[in-house]
C-alpha cells in the first residue's frame, strides 16, 4: 500500500493515504483478513485515490470496484464515457458471471458472452443497448478483461466472478440455490 502510494503525483498525499488506509485497516479486521493479496490491495488503493469511503467488508470492496468501473465516480470528475446506463451494465455483467459460473468456466470469447446476453435479454432490451453494454464492459470498463491469447474474456478474478454471481443470486430469486450448493464451484 505505501508502495502504491509512494509514486503518487504528490508524496505528501500519497504517504497520507496509505496511513489512512493502514489505519483504517487496523480498526476492520474483517477487510484486512481479505486485503491479502494484489488484487483486492489494489482495488483499496484505487478506491482511496477516488476518494471513495473505504470498505469494511469484502461484498462492499467488490461492490465499489463495480461503481468504479461502471462510470458512478466519473461525474464527480465531469466525464462521460459510456453509453449504457449504469442498471444495465450491472445486469449484464451479474447474468453472464452467472453463466460462466454455472458452467464451471472463468472465460469465454467475446462473440459467445454477446450472444448469451443477447439471449437473457431477448424481450427485456433492445438488442443494440445490450451488444453496447457488452462491449462497453470490457472497453472502457475493464469488468471484462482478455483471459488468454486465442482472445477469450472473463471477469478477471474468480473472486470478483464468484461477487457478481453471488449479485445474480440475490436479485433473481428464480434460481434453486440448492440444487448448486453440490457442485464446489458454488461454495465460495
């Protein structure tokens, strides 16, 4: 976290975040116990660079990664770079995690999660606004991120898949969450 801090355009700031978030870590042990790694370290850095409420469990880390990318904090600095409303890039991406999760996969090409969520949508939006919101989560977004070389796209993390699954969970109540508590990729 110093480190990350350490090449901040001003030092002093930079060396105050870093105290702030240790601090912060310090007093909720529930998040630091998952701030283990790059990943979610990261996601706590850039959350503090937007000046954005530190989190103090990991659903609400995950959760503002999510309004990060999805554009929520891109107001406060005037900018607009997406089309797609910001309800729709979250069904997108909690349904197509779901997807990939329900067939035990973290990546698939692009043309298949466009096609899925054509699917999913059929009747629910207009085609074009869920092609653009596919789109738009990988570039500018970065929720979809290339998994591999032969250009497959997946969420990044298992973690942050297994997040935007668990979303999917909670908002469709269609779904027997019995019936996937037997397979292991569902107990995380």
């Amino acid at each position: 976290i110093s480190q990350w801090f350490a090449c901040a355009e001003d030092p002093v700031s930079g060396k105050e975040r870093a105290k702030a978030i240790i601090t912060h870590l310090r007093g909720n042990r529930s998040i630091a116990e998952i701030i283990t790694n790059p990943l979610n370290a990261t996601i706590l850095c850039v959350l503090a660079e937007n000046d954005v409420q530190l989190p103090e469990r990991e659903v609400h880390l995950y959760r503002e990664r999510m309004r990060l990318l999805l554009g929520a904090y891109d107001r406060h600095k005037d900018v607009r770079r997406l089309q797609s409303h910001p309800d729709l890039l979250d069904k997108v991406a909690f349904k197509l995690a779901f997807f990939l999760h329900s067939h035990n996969s973290r990546q698939e090409a692009m043309s298949d999660l466009e096609a899925e969520a054509l699917r999913i949508f059929e009747g629910r939006a207009k085609p074009d606004a869920v092609r653009i919101a596919v789109q738009e989560l990988a570039d500018p977004c970065n929720v979809f991120v290339p998994m591999n070389f032969q250009g497959d796209y997946g969420f990044g993390h298992l973690r942050f898949q297994e997040y935007l699954a668990a979303c999917e969970l909670a908002a469709n109540r269609n779904v027997n969450l019995s019936d996937l508590l037997y397979y292991d990729w569902w107990r995380g």
